[in-house]
C-alpha cells in the first residue's frame, strides 16, 4: 500500500483481512504533526458469472453457455431457476450448458 503527494493511496495487490492505517500528516513550517487512524476492509471478489445474451427462432433449438469462477473459492454451487418447459442444463468445468430442443415465442423473467 502507498500514498502518493497528493493523498492517493494505492494497493496494486491488496490481500484480504482488515487493517487498521494510521494517516500522519506533517505541517513542513511548523513541525506539527496530525494523524488520524482508519480501517481498510478488503473482501473477498467472490463470484464472476458470465453469459452472452442467447436468441433463437421458436421451432429451432437453442443452446448457450452460462460461465461461473472464483478465484477465492475452491467450490462452486450453482442455481438455476424460472426454468421453462423443455430447458435441460449440463453442468462442466467452471461453465453450464444450456439446451433447449424447440424454442417456444414468450419471454421468461424472474
């Protein structure tokens, strides 16, 4: 962690935890000094999913992959769900596989 002139700080690789960090600034003409002390938290990043948008012609099949990691993570649960009619998933290494034999017209939410 470092703090430039201009009291940015930076921490290219910050490691998680919490620290306490004591802020000392000194006044050059008079000598006098403050200091104030403040908590840094650094979390986890926890999971990144990622999924290009799927479309298809309702009669044809469709199939697309959903993507999932963590690098702070040794396991992964995955759910799926508002899941329509007919959709079936196959789950591989760090992504699910999405199938769906023949498409229906409508526009499923959560």
């Amino acid at each position: 962690m470092t703090v430039n002139g201009n009291g940015v700080v930076t921490w290219p690789n910050p490691v998680v935890g919490t620290y306490t960090v004591t802020a000392i600034a000194t006044d050059s003409h008079t000598g006098l000094t403050g200091r104030v002390p403040y908590t840094v938290a650094i979390t986890p990043a926890g999971p990144v999913i990622s999924a290009a948008p799927m479309r298809g012609v309702a009669g044809k099949p469709i199939s697309g992959k959903i993507g999932f990691s963590d690098a702070t993570s040794a396991t992964l649960s995955v759910t799926i769900s508002c899941v329509p009619v007919g959709m079936a998933f196959a789950s591989g290494p760090g992504s699910v596989t999405m199938f769906w034999a023949s498409l229906v017209t409508g526009n499923a939410r959560s």
